[in-house]
C-alpha cells in the first residue's frame, strides 16, 4: 500500500511557510517535494502538504496519510464529511474543499496514522528537514 508522510512549517513572526511530502510505492521507490508558503498559517501549512500529495498521485488507490498533525489525521479521517454537510462553516474550508475533491474526485480511500513529531520515523523527520527548508527559501 502506498504510504503518504506529510509536514508542514510556519514562522509565526514572519507568517512564511513551508510543506514537504513524501510518497513511499508499493516497491519502496520514494518521491520527495517540498515548498514555500507566504502569509500563511502552521494549519494551512499542513494542509497544503497533503494537497500537493495528493495532487500528484494516480487514482483509484488505497493509501495511508501519515502525519504528526491531529487536525490533519482528524480533519480528513473524523471531521471533513460532517464539514462538508454543515457548508463548511470551518477554518481553511477553502483547503479542506480541494482535499475533499481530490479524494472524490481520484475515489482514494485513505486510511490516516498519527505519530508523534521527532519520535525518530524517519520519513517523518526528513518531511519535517524538508517543510522547514521551503520555509526557509521564502527568507532572502
């Protein structure tokens, strides 16, 4: 099963942003991205990571998001259908709708894990290296 890590980074001072993704096949190949955000939020830069995976990968797959981000894992396994439902009377219902549409869109079935930030997976803290270095591009 494909297996999607995801981070995200913000200088609240600033509001410059960063997002990384990696992406592990079914045969261990990984794809890495990762960029930059301006006048942005830690929330959106979360969220953002996940639409860039999601954006590149093909449809009709299973998969696991994994994430060291409770609104993320929440947002898209417990809360994002009930959002859609009530109109989206949320923060960022313009991220959470292009997640929405991608997953019906592509008909992906995603499971959502949870781990702690800094526990030592290692996808998890190169996402993490990776998100700050697109943050960090936004500084000149």
């Amino acid at each position: 099963m494909i297996k999607i890590w995801t981070d995200g980074s913000c200088d609240y001072r600033t509001k410059l942003g960063g997002y990384a993704f990696l992406i592990e096949d079914e045969n261990g190949l990984v794809t890495k991205s990762y960029g930059h955000l301006s006048s942005t939020t830690s929330p959106r830069a979360e969220i953002t990571a996940v639409i860039k995976a999601l954006d590149i990968i093909e449809q009709n797959l299973e998969l696991i998001l994994i994430s060291d981000n409770e609104y993320v894992i929440k947002g898209i396994s417990l809360w994002m259908y009930k959002w859609k439902e009530s109109g989206w009377r949320i923060k960022n219902p313009d991220l959470w709708k292009v997640i929405y549409r991608l997953i019906e869109d592509k008909n992906l079935i995603i499971h959502t894990r949870w781990i702690k930030g800094h526990s030592g997976d290692k996808f998890n803290e190169e996402c993490d290296r990776l998100a700050e270095l697109g943050r960090k591009q936004n500084v000149k």
